[in-house]
C-alpha cells in the first residue's frame, strides 16, 4: 500500500510563483509516488478572510490553480475542508487532549502576543478563538485521514509536530493505534523563491507575480523585478540577479546555461533578461493559464469536482470518526 501525503491550501488570495514552485509543483510531484491529499482550508483561511464574496472568490482561484496546474481529482483526494463535518467534531475531541500551553506556543499566536506586548496593548489584543485554535484543526486535518507526511512550509513544522505529539498521546491513551503519527516534509531543493525586490516571494510584500498573469500584465510585472543599473555591454553576474533566479526555477539546465553564458559575455541588457524569463513562464504555464481562466468562467465545473471529493473524502471520514466516537464512548 502507498503511504499517503496530506496538505491544506488556503484560500487567501490569488496563488503567485512562490506557492506553485514551493508548494504546487512539489505537491504534485508527490502523486507519482503516495496517495495524496489535497484540500482547500477555508476555516482556516476564516480567521482572516471574513467576507463571503472574497471568500467564495479565493476557493474558486485556488481550486482552479490545482486543477489547471495538472491535479487529476481522481487521482488525489480533494475537497473543501469546510464540506466534512466530521473534521471540526474530531478538532473538538482533539481538543479535550491537547495541553492549553501547547496552543500558548504556538508560533502564530505568539507572535501576536509579542507584537502586543511591544505595542503596550493588551496580549490578546485582536486575536481571535480561531488563531488561537488554529493547531488544534490542523491536527484533526491531518490525523483523520491518516497522513503519513505532510508537504508544508517550514513555518508549518511546528504544527505538525503537534499533530504527531496529539496522535501519539491520543493512541497511548486508548492503547490503540488509531492515528498514524505524520512527518513534515520540506522542499529543500528550490529553497526561498525571490519576489520583485528579492526578499521571499509573498502576499504580505508586494512584490508577488501571480502564476496566471496575462502576457500583456505579466511583462508589466516583471518589469518592477529589481536589478542593478549595470549597462548593455557590461558583463553581469547571474547568480546574484532576481531575474535569473525565477528563470532557473522554469528552464531546462541548457536552458539556464545558455542564459548565464549571455549573462557573462555582456551585451545583454536586463529587458532581453526579462524576455527571457517571460518566454520561459509562457511556455511553462501558458496552456494552464487557458484552463485556469476556463474553469474561473464556468465555477459549475469547480463545484462538481469539489462534491465528488467531499463524497469521497466524508466516507472515509465517517470509518475513522466511528472508531474515535466508540472510543470515546459518545457512539
Ligand atoms: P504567502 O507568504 O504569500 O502568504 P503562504 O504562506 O500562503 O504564502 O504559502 C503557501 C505555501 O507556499 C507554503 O507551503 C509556502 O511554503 C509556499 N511558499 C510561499 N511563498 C514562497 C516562496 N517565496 N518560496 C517558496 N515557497 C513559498
Ligand atoms: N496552516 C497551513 C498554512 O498556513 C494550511 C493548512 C491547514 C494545512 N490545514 C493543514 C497544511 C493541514 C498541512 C496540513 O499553509
């Protein structure tokens, strides 16, 4: 039998480069090699996406990311965290077994009651049951379908490591094993993606390229990618350039030796560079951008795929959610 990996994608905007080679294309990856996972988590996207238009928007973008990015739904199990019920009843069992300290050190919740403290403010000033609780539904994510690993960010891993530290407790308990006990795993290869100013790629700088931009809109935004004032005929330096960095993300290794030999002998200028890098995108994600705005225009589409997940991934809750009521004694 295949070991089976887990992960859950918020839906928190419009997914860019940094989430596809950090996360997507990992993630799909994996497939060839475990029974996956795959799952949009809008209640944990709810503590800070608290509008339903934007919510409902950002579930539709980021299924259509997966599905135009290549996820077969028969293949991975995928679904809507908020369609099974049943995680939010194990999150509460969950609960009862988890130390109160443990969600105290949770490093989102942390930093909070830092920021807090250093502002003079109350600690728990704006944070809300769910920030708080924010591990404790992560753990019933994983452990009810029985994930083995877990491709996350490494912000991630302390969560995780709760999910294991709340299965083995809860087993012991019970002298049974009824949750296996999940790994973290991390992407080491691609390391951090660069955005426009060369720190991390991400929503909360913006300096973010959205993976499905139109040509016309993609050349404007890699446009504002930093780059030094070196001239046209100058000899430049590939591996300190943002743009050769997203370039070698995309390229074939010829590819990206070919570019770093013009790089090197000059008379390239930094617009022949971004030519080069939007060429790359194009040919990389060009058909998926077709598909991903394909879907967006017809979201019945979406919905389908998502309630066939949920009918798969409910019956597979519903075996697991048996067996913990039973021994909890509420079944
Ligand atoms: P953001 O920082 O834009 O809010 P998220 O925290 O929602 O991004 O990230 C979702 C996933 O994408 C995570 O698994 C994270 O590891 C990956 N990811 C995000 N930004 C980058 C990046 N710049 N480089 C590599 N991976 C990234
Ligand atoms: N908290 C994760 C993030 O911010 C998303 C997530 C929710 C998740 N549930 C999960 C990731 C379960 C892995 C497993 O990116």
């Amino acid at each position: 039998m295949r070991k089976i990996s887990l992960t859950g994608i918020k839906p928190t905007g419009t997914p860019h480069l940094g989430n596809y080679v950090g996360a997507i294309r990992p993630a799909l990856e994996l497939t060839k090699t475990y029974d996956t996972v795959y799952f949009i988590a809008d209640y944990h996207a709810l503590t800070t996406v608290q509008n339903g238009a934007e919510m409902r928007a950002n579930i539709y973008k980021v299924a259509a990311t997966w599905l135009a990015l290549g996820l077969n739904p028969e293949e991975s199990l995928f679904y809507k965290q908020s369609d099974i019920p049943e995680i939010f009843e194990l999150s509460w069992a969950l609960s009862c077994f988890t130390p109160k300290g443990f969600m105290n050190r949770a490093h989102a919740y942390k930093a909070k009651v830092e920021a807090n403290t250093a502002a003079g403010v109350d600690v728990d000033s704006n944070v809300n049951m769910g920030l708080y609780c924010y591990p404790c539904l992560m753990d019933a994510d994983i452990l009810m379908f029985s994930a083995d690993i877990v491709p996350v960010g490494k912000d991630q891993k302390q969560h995780v490591e709760f999910a294991r530290d709340i299965a083995i407790k809860f087993n012991k308990h019970f002298g049974e094993d009824v949750f296996t006990v999940p790994e973290p795993v991390f992407q080491e290869s691609t390391g951090v993606i660069p955005g426009l100013d060369g720190r991390k790629m991400s929503k909360s700088y913006d300096n973010y390229i959205d993976i499905f931009l139109e040509p016309k809109a993609l050349k404007k935004r890699l446009g504002k990618i930093v780059t030094n004032s070196q001239g046209i005929e100058e000899p430049k330096d590939p591996d300190t350039c943002n743009v050769f960095k997203l370039y070698k993300l995309f390229a074939t290794p010829e590819q990206t030796e070919a570019l770093a030999a013009r790089y090197r002998a000059g008379g390239m200028g930094w617009g022949h560079a971004k030519q080069e890098l939007q060429n790359v995108l194009e040919e990389h994600l060009g058909a998926a951008r077709e598909k991903y705005f394909y879907l967006l225009d017809h979201t019945d589409e979406i919905e389908k795929i998502l309630a066939y997940g949920k009918e798969r991934a409910r019956a597979k809750a519903k075996v697991m959610m048996d067996r913990v009521r039973h021994l909890l004694g509420t079944y």
